[in-house]
C-alpha cells in the first residue's frame, strides 16, 4: 500500500522562539533555505530516494538501455534553464523545450513520470520531478556498475518550457572550444567536461549523430568526406555499421565496453576510437588531454586521481546547474505539465 506523508504536521510552537518554529515549519513543508541538501525529503517523503531507486532498477531490468538514457535525461535537463525538470514538459503544439533538435533520441522520461505518480500518492506534493530526474540518473550510474553518491535534492520545478532554449545545447559538431564555453558557461570547468563526457562509458548513439563525420566532414583541401582524423581501421569499421543515410542503427559510444561503467572511453578517446566527434574533440586541447591521460592510466585506479569519486562529485556539481530552489518555481503534480 503507498505510504502516506504528510507536508506539515501542524507543530506545537509553544516554547519555541518565533524564528525557530518558522524554520522548522519550513523544514517539513520542504522549503529550504535556497540551497539543495542531501536527504532533503527525509522527513516530507521519507520513502522518496527508494521509490524512485525502485522504479529505476525495475525499468533496467526489463530494458538496461533506458539506464544510460535516464543518465543522458539529466545532462539535458542541467544544460538547459538549469537542473529544473523543463525538459519534461510536453507542449503539443511543437514549442516545448523537449521539441527542440537537440534532444534528439532522449528517453526515459515516462520512467520520471512512472516514479511520480508513486511520489504523488505517497506524498502528494512533495517531491520535484527535478529531483526524481537527478535521483533517477544517480541510480542508473550504480546499476550501470558506477559510484553510488549522495545527491543532494531540494530542486523544484521550473515553469518555463521554450524550444530555442535548447539551442545552447553542447553538440557532436562542437569543436573542444565550444564545449569548453558550454560547460563553462554552466559553471563547469575541463575536469568536468571530460569527466561528465565519460557518462559515454555506457550507452549507445544512433548513426544519425555519425554520419556528417563520417561522409560529410569538409575536408582541408576541399569537398567533403570522413573526419580525416579518424585511424583508416577504425573508420571502416564505423562505415561498416553506419552506411551512408542511416539515421536508425544503434552502436556503443564505448567501443568494446559499451555495457560496463568504466574508464576504456577515456582509452578510446586517447587512442582515437572516440565514436562521435564531440567526444574525439576532448583529444585536441592540451588541458582536456592531460585530464583524459590522467584517467586512462591503469595506476590512476591505484593511485589516483580516482575516475569514480571525481566522476561522482562532477555529478552532484551538475546537479546543482541553475537549480531553483526555497519559494521558487513550483512542484508539479505531473512532470509533463505545469501546475
Ligand atoms: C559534451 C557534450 C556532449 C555531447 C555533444 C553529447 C552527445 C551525445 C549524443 C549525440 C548521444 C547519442 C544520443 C542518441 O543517439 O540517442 C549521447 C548519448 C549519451 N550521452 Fe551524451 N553528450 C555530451 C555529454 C554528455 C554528458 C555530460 C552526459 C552525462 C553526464 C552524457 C550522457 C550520455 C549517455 C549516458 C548517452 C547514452 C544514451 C543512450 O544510450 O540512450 N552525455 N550523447
């Protein structure tokens, strides 16, 4: 049967200062002071992080793809107004932020909307689809075999959903400056941006997102062909799976190791087997090689620097994108409509 939980409980103030009664009531109606915190629904939802840990394991069983597809729903969520859920808002007529081109391919987002109705009828109002996105990404990372962290939630939901905000999306076609602007336009820094890339340690792209680079790359002396960059082997593997005009086939962005959280993405894109090109483009800068080096050896495992521990905390500091806290925004009842 769902557990009931209440939003306040009606405390006793007798005793209490004024301004301690204040924030306690704040405390359990889930306000916060506008800042996220790790067990944020411990008292106003108590059974939250295992509801949406659940929902999560059982969809992965039935479809382990969507486990890296609710991963990738969180950097999309994040990148665009902000960890705010806008992206799960379904405008209907064509102008949503999910709309846009740029979220080609995403998934997982009735996933979201299956652990809100749990939330709903557990705690009515109580938990943000912000958070159920970043609790949910948090889950599949461990059930993928990655670090299981704290997430600090306390995230509510925005109420702007608007297509060209997604323009500002990073993009396969994004040469290593344009990403480095993106991330660090979202206060993420090069260690970031080749740690939280390395989520392409599990999943997989359609060839829709490969064929520009490999049939339609301008070349240096003019015309166009495959990215030149590409080791002749490797392309005509890549060839192999894509032909020209497949938009559909599915291949692992982790050559080799597509199933397993682990660091050989960072090998294949040290070795030029990097699949899509942004992810090639993190071996052309000196400050993104050297973070890419220094998780690639096999002694970082032993001595540092640790690719799952930093891996986690470049996570929580995604998670905390322009998030909107305290008396702002709202919780939604349903994660693809607005209150
Ligand atoms: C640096 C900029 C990035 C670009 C240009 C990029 C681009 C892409 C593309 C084109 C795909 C294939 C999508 C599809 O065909 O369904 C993909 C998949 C994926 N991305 Fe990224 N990505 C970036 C960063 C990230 C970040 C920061 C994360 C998470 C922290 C992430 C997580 C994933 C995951 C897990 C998949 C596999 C999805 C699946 O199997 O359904 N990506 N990405």
């Amino acid at each position: 049967m769902a557990r009931r939980c209440s939003r306040s409980n009606g405390t006793n103030v007798t005793g209490l200062g004024l301004a301690m009664a204040a924030s306690w009531l704040l405390l359990l109606a889930g306000v916060s002071d506008g800042q996220l915190q790790v067990g944020f629904y411990s008292r106003t939802c108590p059974g939250a992080e295992s509801t949406v840990a659940s929902v999560v394991r059982q969809s992965g069983s039935a479809d382990p793809t969507i486990l890296p597809a609710l991963l990738r729903l969180q950097f999309h969520d994040c990148f665009v107004r902000g960890c705010d859920g806008s992206v799960l808002i379904k405008g209907g007529s064509g102008s949503a932020e999910v709309d846009n081109s740029k979220h080609q391919g995403l998934r997982g987002l009735e996933i979201i909307e299956g652990a809100k109705t749990q939330l709903e009828a557990q705690c009515p109002g109580v938990v943000s689809c912000a958070d159920i996105v970043a609790l949910a990404a948090r889950d599949a990372v461990a059930f993928t075999g990655g670090p299981s962290f704290d997430v600090p939630t306390g995230r509510r939901d925005g109420k702007v959903s608007n297509i060209r905000d997604a323009d500002a999306l990073p993009d396969v076609h994004d040469g290593i400056d344009a990403l480095r602007s993106k991330f660090r336009a979202n206060g993420l820094d090069e260690k970031d941006l080749v740690l939280l890339t390395a989520a392409h340690t599990v999943g997989t792209t359609a060839c829709f997102f490969l064929q520009d680079r490999l049939y339609n790359t301008p070349l240096p002396g003019g015309g166009r062909g495959a990215d030149p960059t590409i080791p002749p082997g490797f392309l005509s593997e890549l060839k192999s799976r894509c032909a020209p005009g497949d938009f559909n086939t599915r291949l692992p962005l982790d050559r080799g190791s597509g199933n397993v959280f682990d660091t050989s993405i960072l090998r294949n894109i040290r070795n030029g087997f990097a699949v899509i090109g942004s992810d090639a483009a993190l071996y052309n800068d000196t400050a993104t090689v050297d973070v890419v080096d220094s998780y690639s050896g096999l002694l970082s495992n032993f001595f540092g620097p640790y690719f799952r521990q930093d891996f986690a905390d470049a996570m929580v500091r995604m998670g905390s994108i322009g998030v909107v806290t305290g008396g702002a925004g709202e919780v939604r009842k349903v994660c693809s409509k607005f209150n």
